[in-house]
C-alpha cells in the first residue's frame, strides 16, 4: 500500500465495461488485481460498483456505491496484513471474518484485516466507506488489536463522528498539496482511529492532543463557514454545537494564533468581498451585503473591510 509520499486518486467504474462483460471484466481489471476480492453479483442483479480511491502515506481512503454483492477474500489473495475499517453509509450487509459474523445497517463500522480470509455480502445496494491503515503503524497504538479483527465498533464511541468527518480531508487536493500536510493528516487519521479502536493510555493522551484537536478544529471551521452569515453564530452556538466548553474552542484558535472572534470576523469579510465582486448580484446594495455577510453595523464594517482589503466596499466594487 505504499504510495510514497504523494496523494494519489483514482476512479473506478464497473460502467467502464460493456454490460455482457462487465462482471468478469471488472473481476479481472479491479478486483482480484487491485481489491484483492473475488466479486460476483447476487442472483438477478446486475453489478455496479463506482469507487473513489485515495491513498496518502501508509492509508488509503475509498468511498464506493456498490450494488448487492458477495465479496470473498481468498488464502491465495493474502499478500499484507493491513487493517481496514468499514464505515457502513447505507444498505445492510453482512461480514464474517476472524471466527466472528457480523450485521452492519447504516451508520454501523466493524474493524476487518487483508490479513486473514473473509467473506462479505452486501444484501442491499450499499454505500460504504474504507480506511486501510499499515498495521505497523496502528497496531501499536490500540489494546488487544487482534481481538477487534471481525467485530463491530462501538457507534456511541464519539471518535467516530470525529474519524468520518475527518476522511473528508483526503477530497482536498489544495489541503494536501503540502508533503507535510499529508503526513500531519496521516498521523490525526491514526489518533483517531487509535481512539475509535481502543487506544493504549499513553496513545489516548497523544490522539486528544493531536487528531481530536485537528477533527474539532476542522469541524468548527466548518460551521462557522456555514454560519457566517447569521447573527445568531457565536462562541457559545459553536461550542454548543460541538458539545465543548467554550474554553476549549478558544484555546484550539489560540494554538493557531488567532482568536474565535478574528476568524468568524475574516470569514464574514470574504463573503462580503465575494459577493461585492459578483457581477450577478451588482444590483444588491452594499448595506445589504454587509447584513448578509453577518454584520449588523454599517460603520464597522466599512471600516474592518478597508482595514483588510485597502479600499472601501464601494471602490472594491468600482473596480470589478
């Protein structure tokens, strides 16, 4: 699973192939080459798989829609012992690995291994999302690793939400243009699975540091983007929606060397700016813009945009 040190993404479709061909044709292409899977459709129904992979230093992220299917991994197929966490989206299915079977339905995850034979039927048309890790690097990091193999997690564990919202930083070609981002991503993505394992004590402590802090920073950022706009987004509304204290929200702008305040601030003025630049809205006033964006005062925000941009709203608005 080495992918050296760049990101790399690719696409797979069972649509690539002619319909009278396509099971086998993708069998021989995707499946048994690069999933290490033996695939075959379940009775009267056609195949469907379109997959998105990314691969970062020592993980790989998938996300596919998969029609029903039955997924066998074979003895001879074996060629790594790498763990991988299913994250059940939608559809049901059922996975037997490592002596145990287990039922997955939405929203459900069960910790699996290239490592050891194992069968899975999707019952359903199934949206799933994986997360193969190098054991070297997890295994380390959780209790009883080995016992995990086969069994469902546990839903109520809050790493959860955290790891799912997280996996999305892979899409982020920008994010991750950077060769020690990618190994910064790579080392959350391993506290928070640690945490969503079943993490040693001195790997729980290390992951709250590091990956909690990361996943919570990037979800807040991510609602306050959503928000900006509404006079109700504040310091408490944030941290009530994550269910922190508002202490711990400043303290992880604080590590960053901003405040809350600076950065709902920067993000109210970029949607202003934008929206001043928009040819599409020239007949919106600029007092209207700046409601919009989330300022109530006029003054203020005048004086805040040119504070950062240099010129008024208005000769922004000139010059486009």
């Amino acid at each position: 699973m080495d992918s050296g040190d760049e990101l790399i993404a690719l696409e797979l479709s069972s649509s690539a192939f002619a319909g009278r061909d396509r099971t086998e044709a993708f069998q021989e292409i995707y499946g048994r080459e690069i999933l290490k899977l033996e695939i075959e459709p379940l009775p009267d129904t056609a195949l469907q798989i379109d997959m998105k992979l990314r691969a970062l230093p020592g993980m790989s992220v998938a996300v596919a829609a998969v029609s029903p299917i039955f997924c066998r991994h074979t003895e001879a197929m074996i060629d790594n012992d790498d763990p991988v966490i299913v994250l059940n989206r939608d559809g049901a299915a059922t996975h037997n690995q490592n002596g145990h079977e287990t039922h997955l339905g939405p929203g459900d995850a069960i910790l699996t291994t290239n490592g050891l034979p194992g069968t899975a039927t999707n019952c359903t048309p199934r949206r799933v999302v994986t997360w193969r890790i190098s054991r070297a690097l997890i295994a380390p990091l959780v209790s009883n690793f080995d016992d995990a193999i086969g069994r469902p997690l546990d839903g109520r564990n809050p790493a959860l939400s955290l790891f799912l919202d997280y996996l999305g930083i892979v899409n982020e070609r920008q994010t991750l243009a950077n060769a020690a981002m990618r190994r910064a991503v790579v080392n959350h993505m391993l506290d928070l699975g640690a945490l969503l394992l079943g993490a040693t004590p001195d790997a729980a402590e290390m992951a709250n540091m590091r990956g909690v802090a990361a996943a919570r920073m990037r979800s807040i950022k991510a609602n306050i983007r959503a928000q900006s706009g509404s006079p109700g987004l504040s310091l408490d509304s944030v941290a009530a929606k994550q269910g922190i204290s508002k202490s711990y929200v400043r303290k992880l702008f604080e590590l960053e060397g901003t405040s809350f305040t600076e950065f709902v601030l920067n993000q109210r003025l970029a949607s202003a700016y934008k929206m001043l630049t928009d040819v599409r809205l020239a007949g919106r006033s600029i007092s209207e813009i700046a409601h919009q964006s989330g300022f109530n005062d006029i003054s203020y925000f005048n004086r805040t945009f040119r504070r950062v941009y240099g010129a008024s709203p208005s000769e922004i608005r000139v010059r486009k």
